[in-house]
C-alpha cells in the first residue's frame, strides 16, 4: 500500500516520526513535503496530497499541520477526497469503518507521538464495513458531484 504523508512547518516533526513508523511496518511511503520547520502554507500540501490519493497515485495520504484543522479542510477540497481529522483511535476507527476515509489529518500541537501512531494504525487497520455506510458515503460523493456541477 502506497500512503501519501505531507505537512506544513507546524506538523513536520510529527510527519517525519509517523513517517518512520510506516516505513518499518512495511507501507511504501510518499513524502512531499515539507521538509523542514520553515514557514509553508498547509494548503498547497493538503492539496498536493490529496490530489495524489484522488487520482490513485496513493492509495490514502496522511496530513499534518498545528492542528490538523487547515490542512484537512484543503485535503477535501479535491473531489474524490474523504479527509478526516482524528484526535482519537475511536475516531480513526470511525473514520474507517463508517466513512470509508481515505485520508486522515493529525495536529501536531495537540497529539502526542504515541498516540499520532496509535490512530494512525488503527485507521489503517479497520475496514470499511460497507452495508448502511455505503449509502451514507455514496450521498456524500452525490453532494460532492452537485457542487461541482454547481460552482462550475
């Protein structure tokens, strides 16, 4: 599996530990940057990543700022993008099972390192479950194709 990791300057340090973890459970890595603690703007990196699991040069990205906050709402800007912020495993578990979520957003200043990587493995181990869920993300996919229609 292929899995897309990008960061602004606030998320780099969490990027590069989470980075090291994936590369020794065997996932192929893509990393775009950035790669240092210069100042950036998260959203071209939200963007960039989220445009390489829309269009299945990765198969799901992961995405660090401060917060998580800013670089996820840039991640699900890119149609074909379900992008969710976990502070939580249970959250990255929902992310999965319920969601179907291809990408997740950490915050940096608000997780620790133990926990990023605990979310992190939990999100890529729980499956989607489809069933009732499906629906629900077939509605959210219709939502995304109307506004794009919409704002042209």
């Amino acid at each position: 599996m292929k899995i897309v990791v990008a960061s602004d300057h606030g998320g780099y340090e969490l990027k590069e530990i989470i980075k090291v973890h994936l590369i020794e459970k065997g996932y192929s890595i893509i990393d775009i940057g950035t790669n240092n603690e210069s100042s950036v703007d998260y959203p071209d990196f939200g963007k960039k990543a989220a445009e390489m699991v829309a269009s299945n040069v990765a198969d799901k990205g992961i995405v660090i700022c401060g917060t998580g906050i800013g670089i996820c709402i840039s991640a699900n800007k890119v149609i074909g993008v379900r992008c969710a912020l976990c502070t939580n495993e249970y959250m990255a578990k929902m992310a999965s099972a319920h969601n179907d979520a291809n990408m997740i957003a950490l915050g940096n200043r608000v997780l620790g390192s133990g926990l990023a990587i605990d979310i992190v493995d939990v999100w890529l181990n729980t499956e989607f479950e489809g069933g009732r869920h499906q629906n629900r993300v077939n509605k959210i996919m219709e939502i995304e194709k109307n506004n794009n229609i919409i704002r042209g």
